[in-house]
C-alpha cells in the first residue's frame, strides 16, 4: 500500500500547530523550571506536559518516511526501554513507579526527534535560538549578580536551597568562585546547554564581527560557568571545529584572544576556577569522591553485570551518592546491555552526523554528540530533561535537513 496522502487543509493545520510547538519546545521550554506536583515525584517538564499532543499530531499527519529514516534511532531507543523493564523485572520492581520514569525519558526522547525530524523547517530555528539565547543570558547575568534577591525569588525554583543560598561562598561561608547553576540548575549541565548554542553559532570563513558576536556570548557563558569537563569539551569543539570549518589561522588565534580575555574579565572579577586544575588533581575533593562513588559501583555491577540494578534512585538518596558518570549509571541500573546501548546511542549520532559534517545539521549533531559523550565521563548530560531536550533537537535537526536534501 502506499503512503497516505492527506489533505492539503489537514497539513496545513497540522503545520500551524507544530510551528507553535517548535517555538514552545525551544523557547519557554528552555526556560521554564520543572514543575513538581508531589515530593515523591520527579519534577515535570514542559515538553513533557506536551507530549500528548504531539503524540496526537504524530498519529494524525502520519508521515511513513520519517519513521523509516528514523528506524536505527528508534530501534536502539526501543530495545533500551526494553532491556529498562527487564531490569525493573529481574529486581522486583514493578510496584516501584518512579523507575518507569527511565522507560518515559526514552519514550519522550523518540517522540520529540519523530516531531522535530518531520517538522522542524516549519519555523526559522535560528531566530528562534537567539531570541532563546538573549533570555538564557540574561537569566544567568541576573543570577550571577543576584540584583533585586533574584537568587532567593527565582533560581530557588530550579536549584536546591543549598546552592542558592551557598553561590559564590566555600564551605566557610566566604566569597569564591561563582558557578553559574543557571536554569538547568547545575553548573556543568549549565555549561554544556550553552556549549550547544557555541556549536550553534560556530564561526564559518567570511563572517563578521556582527555575526560572531552570537558565538562570542555563547563562549562567555561556557566560561562563566566555571566547569572543568566544560573547558574540556569546548577545547575539543573549538580544535574540531576550526578543522571541520577551514577557517584560517587568523580566525583561530582571533578566537583564543576573546577567550583569553573572557578569563582575564572573570579574574578581574574575582571568579577563577582554573586555580583548581593546579597541582595534584588527586588531592581535589570533588575528584577523590567521584573515583570512590565510581569504585563502589563498579564493585556492585561485577555483582549483576547482566542487567543492574534498576533506576533504583532511592539508593542514591539514601547513600547521598552522585554517579556523576552516564556510562556507569546506565551500566549500574541496566547492566552491561544497558551501558553498551548507551554507548551505542551516543555513538551512532556522531557516526551518522560525521558523514555530513560539512553541512551545518551535521555539525550540530556531530559537535553536540562529542560533547555528550565527553562530559558524560563526569556527568550525567542526557539524565537531565533540559539537555536530553537540546540533544533531541540537534538530532531532529539533522534528520529533518537531510530529509529536505533528499527531497523527502
């Protein structure tokens, strides 16, 4: 049978529809804290406040092609649900609720890089990024001066207490560095969601300062969140980057200038982080108590290599633990499977991108895909729904610019 043609006033409509989702999804909705309606559940996003509707729109402009361009990103989706409920079947857990929360992040997932692959050209993504990235700015200007008690009256709704009340301060209750939590409410994730709109913004031979300056922003709030894994991933996309793009060794040593005087503008300030990175790493606290989470896992996953432990969040509660690593949480929870998927997910974002890396979709999914990868060694970028969002959309994008190139 072939395809289903419909309507020319259905699409229409359903075009009109999507274009105000598009906008929502990527404006309000990188803005917007989670919503938490008991506190015994995890908070809830916008997008996923929507997902009923564009699960609607979805069946109703049912469009065969995009599911079967999709097909390797929705099979690997569809057998780590699988493997979660396993896993949540292997330990008893099927009365615990909150554990099919993972399954829900996968579904949510699937669903908004279907909606965003069939219908992202509807709305102008770039005006849309900027008008989103003046706002991120001055959200995170607002918090890092705290003016008018902004802290107290509107970061609390996206922090914990502690790190509203303790920004700026160390563990004696003196000034340091000031790590931007910004809306995602954690300075890495914070990093890592404007090391999007860097990648976004990534200078191109012939530019001008005018255009540049949206990259320009984007590296100073890289910067001022003051995360090392940041600085990691955006040396790695900076290097990459400038390879991919050609851009001449001026553009380059252009581009370390303004970064150079990013860090002597937050030193000025009072705000350097880099001291940090001095002397025996070993030595830091942060470090020491990853590596004794990340032993303690290990040992428990050599104990249920095959499946894990399922989401299992209230252990961590208890033991006030942070995996801080996405590739031993996923192991930790789904086993070996599940960490290997993954993997497996990252990995074949950044395998298919890397093909088309000349093309600016490409670039997006390819840059945002390493950065993933790279901060995931300390972080846990896609367990947040703010970034598991922006990775939705790098990844809709791609799809959806490949579709109009092949002239689906």
């Amino acid at each position: 049978m072939g395809e289903i043609i419909l309507p020319v006033s259905t699409t229409k409509r359903s075009e009109t529809l999507a274009r105000w989702l598009c906008i929502v999804l990527m404006c309000p909705a990188l803005l917007l804290p989670h919503l938490r309606f008991a506190e015994s559940m995890p908070g809830v996003h916008l997008s996923e406040l929507l997902l009923p509707v564009i699960g609607i729109l979805l069946l109703l402009d049912f469009r065969k092609n995009v599911w079967r361009n999709l097909r390797v990103v929705l099979f690997i989706q569809g057998f780590l649900a699988v493997v979660m409920l396993l896993s949540i079947a292997v330990n008893h857990r099927f009365g615990v609720y909150r554990d099919y929360f993972e399954i829900f992040k996968v579904l949510k997932y699937s669903m908004l890089v279907i909606f965003f692959t069939q219908f992202l050209h509807v709305v102008n993504v770039d005006r849309i990024l900027k008008a989103t990235m003046v706002l991120l700015l001055v959200f995170n200007v607002l918090h890092y001066t705290d003016l008018f008690g902004f802290n107290d009256l509107v970061v609390s709704y996206y922090g914990s207490e502690q790190q509203v009340y303790t920004f700026g301060l160390n563990s004696l209750g003196q000034p340091d560095t000031k790590r931007i939590i910004g809306t995602v409410g954690n300075p890495n994730n914070n990093a890592i969601l404007f090391l999007f709109f860097a990648i976004w913004f990534f200078p191109i031979a012939g530019q001008t300062m005018k255009q540049k300056l949206w990259y320009y922003m984007s590296l100073l709030a890289v910067i001022a969140c003051q995360s090392r894994t940041g600085f990691i991933a955006l040396g790695i996309v900076f290097t990459v980057g400038n390879i991919i793009r050609g851009n001449a060794l001026k553009s380059w040593l252009l581009d370390l200038v303004v970064i150079a005087l990013i860090f002597a503008f937050l030193f000025l300030l009072g705000n350097v982080y880099l001291s940090s990175l001095a002397g025996n790493m070993m030595k830091q606290n942060s470090v020491r108590g990853r590596l004794e989470t990340w032993h303690l896992l290990g040992n428990m996953i050599a104990e249920k290599p095959l499946l894990g432990y399922a989401p299992s969040k209230e252990y961590f509660e208890a033991n006030a633990l942070y995996a801080e690593n996405e590739y031993i949480l996923y192991t930790w929870r789904f086993g070996m499977v599940g960490g290997l998927l993954y993997s497996i997910w990252v990995g074949y974002s950044f395998i298919k991108s890397y093909v088309q890396r000349m093309t600016h979709s490409g670039f997006v999914l390819l840059s945002f895909s390493t950065v993933v990868g790279v901060t995931a060694l300390t972080n846990c970028p896609l367990s947040d729904g703010f970034l598991l969002l922006m990775f939705a959309i790098a990844t809709g994008y791609f799809y959806n610019r490949s579709n109009l190139a092949n002239g689906l």
